[in-house]
C-alpha cells in the first residue's frame, strides 16, 4: 500500500524529553505512534473493509517460475545441407 504521512503538533521539550526516555528502551516516538495508529484503525474500521483492503494490497499469486535448462549445443553436421530444388511450370 502506498503510505501517507500523517503530521502532528507536540510541544518540543515533551518531544525531546520523551525521544530520550525511549531511546533508552531501544524503542522510538515514531515506533509507538504507529503502533497506536494500528490500533486504532483495527478498532473502528469494520473488519470486512480491512480485509477488502488487505485483499487489494496482497500482491497477485505468483506462479513459481520453472528452472531454466541450460541450452544443450545442438550438434553441427559435418554434411552439406542439400540444396533446394526448384521446378520450373
């Protein structure tokens, strides 16, 4: 699916202040706000309407693709190919 960017206002020092605690969880602002967003979408949007768009998303079935042979040479004749004959009306 193609993204969207969705952009809010936060006060700076909270931001900075809560980018530093994070980080000390190996975790981050951006990883938790799109966690919350997850959830709120599988919260209010009915689930039929998420697997249509789930179904729109998934990429078509893709047939295995077969091994390629390698080409084998084709054996040259060391004979000369006859020449074709024309016939006159």
């Amino acid at each position: 699916m193609k993204k969207a960017t969705v952009t809010i206002a936060f006060d700076d020092e909270k931001l900075g202040a809560l980018e530093f605690s994070l980080r000390k969880e190996h975790s981050s602002v951006q990883e938790h706000l799109e966690d919350a967003l997850n959830a709120l979408y599988e919260k209010t949007v009915p689930e039929p309407l998420r697997e249509y768009l789930d179904s729109k998303a998934a990429p078509a079935a893709v047939k295995p693709k077969r091994p390629v042979k390698p080409a084998a040479p084709k054996p040259q004749s060391s004979e000369p190919k006859p020449a074709a004959v024309k016939e006159g009306n």
